[in-house]
C-alpha cells in the first residue's frame, strides 16, 4: 500500500512539473506574459434581502457650498452582521433642518421670548400662505444620489438643495444641524424592513451634537403606539416609525387648509389646520376620544399621559411655559372648549388668540393650572381613599369597615362627599363589597351608598354593612377573602377647591362638580387582618393598562385589576342578559378599527398572562356568566378556560358547531340546547365536576402562533 501510495504521488508531481514547463515557453521572450487585473474583493456580509432585520447608524454628513447634503452611514443587522445591497429605492426619506427659534418664522408669542423651534431646510408651499417642512428627499426619486460600498457602508449626496421657500432663514453652520435617514427595504422571505436614524452635528466645527428640543421621549408614545403590535406608530407608507422622525418635517410653523365634513362626508367649508406635531398630537387625540369610535382612550386634556416626568428629558416640563398659543388652541378650538365671551361666530375672536398673553403663571390659569393644580377632575385624582379596617361580627350578617378620603394629609370631611342617589338605583358615592374565593369575585355589584355612611370624630368614616340589603353572609359563608374598594365622588367649587356639596331643589350640584376618586382595593381576611396582595391570579397588569389609559378607565380611576373586576366578574351579566365579565368587555373594547386586535396578546397580557394554564380547570373552579336563559330565571355559565376562549370566539367569529362539539369532548362546558347563538347552560344544569383540557393542546407557544397577527392584513 506504501510503494502504490508514493508512486501515484511521484507521477503526479511529475505531470505538474511537465505542465510548468510547458507554460514556461509561451512567451517568445521567455516571461509568462502580461498579468491579469486583481479581481474585485467580494462583498463584506450579507444582501439586505438575507436580512431579518436592519440597523442603521449616520456617521458623518457634510454640506456643499451650493447646499447639497452628503451622508455616510453603515447598515447591520440584529447581530452586527453588515448588511449590503441597499439601493437608491431603498432610500425612503431624508429629511434635514436646524435648531432655530420662533423669530425667524414670525410665530412668537411673548414678545423678546422667541421659543427653539425646529427649522425644516426642505419646505413645501401648501398654497394661500401655508408652508410646511415635509418635501423630504425620496431615494425613489433619484438613480445614482447612493453608493454601497458592499461592505455595509454607504454614502448618499442628495440631489435636492436647501430650499426654505419664503421664510426669512437659512442655512447655519454654527447651529445645531440634524437629518433624519428612513430606510425601507424587503429582507429575507419578501419581510419589511424599516429602520429610522437620525444625527445631529455642528458643521463649522464637524462635531456631533445631542438631540435638541427633546420633550417627549419617543418610549412615551411607543407605550400605546407599541413596535412590532397592532397601533404601532408607522405613518406615510409605513416608514416613519418613530414620533422623532415626525418632528422634521411637522414643525411649529407648519399649517394647511382642511377641508370641514358634515355627518354624511360632504365639505362644508375649510379650516386652517396646525400641521405641527403638536397640533396634529392633540387634535388627533382629543378627537379620537370624544368620537364615537373614537380609539384613544385618554383625554388629551391630561397633559401629563404623553408629557411624562423624566430625568433623561431636561425640558420634560416645558409644556408648563405658557408660551405658545398655538398649543392651546389644538384643543381649545370650539365653543365647549373656550369661554363663551371669547367665541365669535364659528372660531375664537382674534383679540382672544394670544392665548398666554393672559393665561401665565402671573394671570389667568395656565397649562399646568388649568390642566391640573387648579383642575376639579386632575385635583380629585389626586386623593386617596384609604380602608383601615373591617370586622366581620360574631353572627356573621354584618360587616364594619372604616375608611378616610384624604387629600394629601388633610381627611375628607363626609360633607364634602357627594349624597344624591343615582339616576338607575342607588347612590352617586358608594364603596363596593365583594369577596374572592380562588380565582374569581363571588357575588355581583355590591354597592353600599352613601345612605350607610357616618361621619366619625377623628374625621375617619365608618359604614355598617348589613346582609339581606347585601350577601354578607354568602360572602363570609364561603370563607371568602373579603375586598372593599370604593366609587366615591368630592364636591369641588371649581379650580380645584374643595367645598361641602350643595343640592339644589332640581337634585343637581348647585354650580359644583363630584369628580370620581382613585379606587383602590383593599382585601383583609375574615380575623380582620389586612391582606397587601391580591387573591386573584392577575392576567394581565395593572401597569399594561395605565400604559395608554393612566388612571382613566370608563367611569372610574383604579390602579388595580381588582377594581374593575370585583364587579365585572365572572357572576356578571347586566339586566338585558348580556355577559359583563371584565375579559369580555375588554377584548370587545380593543377589537377597534387597526389599533388593537384582540389577537395581539401580549400587548396586554404580558409574556403569559393569556396562558390557559393558569386557569383553574378543577371541580371547585368557578364558572363564568355568559348570559341568562330566555325567562331570565337563571345564569348561563360557561366553565372557566372555555370562558377564555369564547370571550374573544363569539359566534359567527370563530365558533361553529364543530369548534363547539371540540371544546365539549376537550372537557370544557358550553353548548345550550344545540344552539350555537346561546353560549352557555343554565347553573343548575352545571356539573359538579369539571376537568378542561384545553391547555393541553393549547400550550402558550401555540397560541402566540395561532393568534399572530390574524385578521390585520399583516
């Protein structure tokens, strides 16, 4: 095997040699002839079409002297893998201005105080004196403006110069100059990517330069507005993503004609509209959320859901200033929004425009003032309704608890708390008893009114809270953990003061307001002793929902799951026989237009709040009220995993005979009679026992998968 091995070497180290040789002699003068071009080295990376997603940094800009920007950026993905292969049309804007002030637009409102302002260098005349500053460049637009070093480096020389039309500024190279680099390209498997970069820079001195002008950081609006979810900020084809990119092109000076609609889409006439990102902020927000099918679910007029306090924003608080009346009029442009002396006709009277020329911190009520420390409605969610204690007595049929409102230190005098009785039964004020046993509340809407209420000596109140009036016994019977929370309303004068509520022989606030108050829920065991956490497996947090709503949710503030669902509970359904449990509510809320699906999940619930899992599926786990039989004599109960699951599957989404007849063989209880539009079986037709399987099969993973993006058009 040695000698066949070194011979079949030899031989063909023999040929190789009689080769060299060879080609040795095809130069007459002996050489080898010419040599060949050095081949071109291969791209660096991978094509952005391999790319799963796309990052992209500015690291230098320059400006010609006849006011052409060139940029140099590199593009990498997830992993820091260079990315080559973007081309012109991939290019979805630029945009490019300057740190300025409102002088150099005529747009100041306090004389000598010109606010910093953002100054666009691409302007477009929108006609009949309106500019704003969104003639951004488009990569589309140009076939040789980008140069891909295939190496993930790239530089880009627009082909479009400064242009601020006829406003009375220009390029500056000792301001603070800043462009924003949208890139939009398919990646691996025809997927979108979209990356938004900005870079901001001092050209006489080519150093960088931190963001100006910052007020809302862009996390702020992501809470709502979340990446990657239904609702997710991505305007103008979807490739401005961020509120950042926003702010080049809608800047303060922005305005256009807008056409005014009737009910049925006809135009009625015209209105100068603020094209700011201000202006559409606030418009957009505050009517959305008195529209009809309106999506926002904050009132703009709470400043602070979008101009959050933060250490990272040093003008956090600029909104407070009082410096801009354009601002004010985003909201306040109606009758209902302005005092009536200030109206005429169909807008605010001109003398009446320079809004903080009286609305200041040395005048009339300014933003922070108006909005919130001189506000009824701000000032009563600042106060506190606090249980001390409760006790069960020996007989079990009645229950005392204590409570106090307090507004900072001070205790709420009960004077002070609004008595009238509610319009459907009842009374406006009222604390609301309940108890939890596993994983649900026991009984339905329990309030104790006002008419149970009594004025204690310390300034404490105490409510005695009897059964028969109220399921005491039922609750305490049960072994339940008893909860108190409270729907309780102050009477304020206006501007935030407090004042003994006054009721006029109509039965109306004789010129007060009785805003809700924070209800919080307090829980103690039947010894009395209090209990800090909830019984409840919570699905989704608190937090998630004060995301976008803060503390205003529907009729009442809360900071706790529990104060919406110790009374949308699973015993729920309202008088017509409608189903009320709090996860048929909510995910009916959210199934609005294309901000929230109900199938996007983990928006609210977390990384497993929407696991079937933590579902209890044993004998002793509670049903869910899906409606009442047609007499109305008993509850329709569903078992508690399927309840789950149909709360979002109604028919005729989602839910068929064979879905039903499926759920039936998993365990799960849900049919009524063989008809599908009836979810439910009477409660004295429920078994005692009850085991679903449904998470079985239905495991988180599957779910997510199961839900992604469904119906959306993604």
């Amino acid at each position: 095997m040695m000698m066949m091995k070194q011979t079949a070497l030899w031989r063909a180290m023999a040929f190789a040699g009689i080769g060299a040789f060879a080609l040795a002699g095809c130069g007459s003068d002996g050489s080898d002839g010419s040599d060949g071009e050095d081949g071109k080295p291969g791209p660096v990376g991978i094509a952005i079409g391999q790319a799963s997603s796309v990052q992209a940094t500015v690291n230098s800009a320059s400006v010609s002297e006849d006011g052409f920007l060139t940029l140099n950026f590199s593009l990498v993905n997830a992993n820091g893998v260079a990315v080559y292969g973007l081309t012109n049309a991939d290019i979805g804007a630029v945009s490019f201005g300057r740190l300025g002030n409102e002088d150099e637009v005529g747009t100041t409102d306090v004389e000598g105080e010109p606010r910093d302002i953002w100054l666009s260098y691409f302007n477009k005349d929108k006609g009949d004196g309106h500019f704003t500053g969104s003639s951004y460049f488009k990569g589309s637009n140009c076939e040789d403006c980008l140069t891909d070093n295939q190496d993930g480096t790239y530089s880009l020389t627009l082909n479009m110069a400064i242009d601020t039309l006829e406003y009375d500024y220009g390029y500056q190279a000792d301001a603070t100059n800043g462009l924003y680099l949208g890139v939009k390209a398919t990646g691996a498997e025809g997927a979108t990517l979209v990356e938004n970069s900005f870079y901001y820079w001092q050209p006489a001195s080519d150093t960088a330069q931190p963001r100006p002008k910052e007020l809302i950081a862009d996390t702020t609006c992501q809470s709502c507005h979340r990446p990657g979810h239904d609702g997710a900020l991505a305007k103008h084809g979807g490739k401005h993503v961020t509120l950042e990119s926003c702010t080049f092109c809608h800047a303060d000076y922005n305005s256009y004609n807008k056409d005014i609609k009737d009910g049925d889409g006809n135009v009625t006439g015209t209105m100068v509209f603020d094209g700011s990102i201000k202006g559409m902020a606030h418009d957009i927000h505050s009517h959305s959320f008195f529209a009809d099918d309106g999506i926002f679910p904050q009132n703009a007029s709470n400043c602070q859901t979008c101009h959050q306090a933060d250490e990272a924003l040093p003008l956090a608080d600029h909104w407070k200033a009082d410096k801009d009346s354009a601002t004010c009029l985003n909201c306040h442009n109606s009758v209902y929004g302005v005092p009536s002396w200030h109206w005429g006709g169909e807008a605010v009277k001109p003398e009446y425009t320079n809004c903080v020329s009286c609305h200041n911190a040395n005048g009339a009520r300014g933003a922070e003032a108006g909005h919130y420390t001189q506000n009824d409605t701000a000032r009563s969610a600042t106060l506190k309704v606090v249980f001390d204690d409760m006790t069960v007595a020996a007989d079990g049929l009645s229950i005392t608890t204590t409570f106090k409102i307090l507004d900072g230190e001070d205790l709420v005098p009960l004077t002070q708390v609004d008595p009238r009785p509610y319009k459907y039964g009842g009374f406006n004020s009222a604390i609301v008893l309940n108890g939890v046993l596993g994983d649900d509340f026991l009984v339905n809407y329990q309030k104790v009114g006002f008419d149970n209420f009594v004025q204690l000596g310390d300034g404490r109140i105490e409510a005695v809270i009897n059964d028969g009036a109220f399921k005491v016994k039922e609750l305490v019977d049960a072994g339940a953990t008893l909860t108190l929370s409270s729907q309780l309303h102050v009477c304020f004068e206006g501007k935030g003061v407090r004042a003994d509520c006054v009721v006029d022989g109509d039965g109306n606030l004789d010129g007060q307001e009785a805003p809700y108050l924070v209800s919080d829920t307090f829980y103690f065991q039947q010894d009395g002793t209090a209990v800090a956490d909830t019984p409840r497996v919570q699905h989704a947090e608190m937090s998630a929902c004060q995301d976008c709503h803060t503390t205003d949710i529907k009729h009442r503030f809360t900071n706790d799951m529990d104060g919406c669902a110790t009374c949308h509970n699973g015993t729920r359904t309202t008088s017509s026989g409608v189903t009320s449990n709090l996860a048929k509510v909510v995910h009916s809320k959210h199934y609005i237009g294309d901000f929230f699906k109900k199938t996007d999940c983990a928006t609210c619930h977390g990384e497993n709040g929407y696991s079937l899992s933590i579902i209890a599926n044993t004998a002793d786990a509670q049903p869910v009220a899906f409606g009442k039989t047609a007499d109305g004599s008993e509850q329709l109960l569903v078992s508690p995993q399927t309840a789950a699951c149909v709360s979002c599957h109604m028919p005729p989404y989602g839910l068929n005979a064979s879905t039903v007849a499926h759920i039936d063989g998993m365990g799960g209880i849900i049919d009524h009679d063989g008809d599908i539009n009836t979810i439910g079986v009477p409660a004295s037709q429920y078994p005692a026992q009850v085991n679903e399987s449904c998470a079985t099969c239905h495991s988180d993973s599957q779910l997510l998968e199961a839900h992604a993006n469904w119906g959306t058009g993604h």
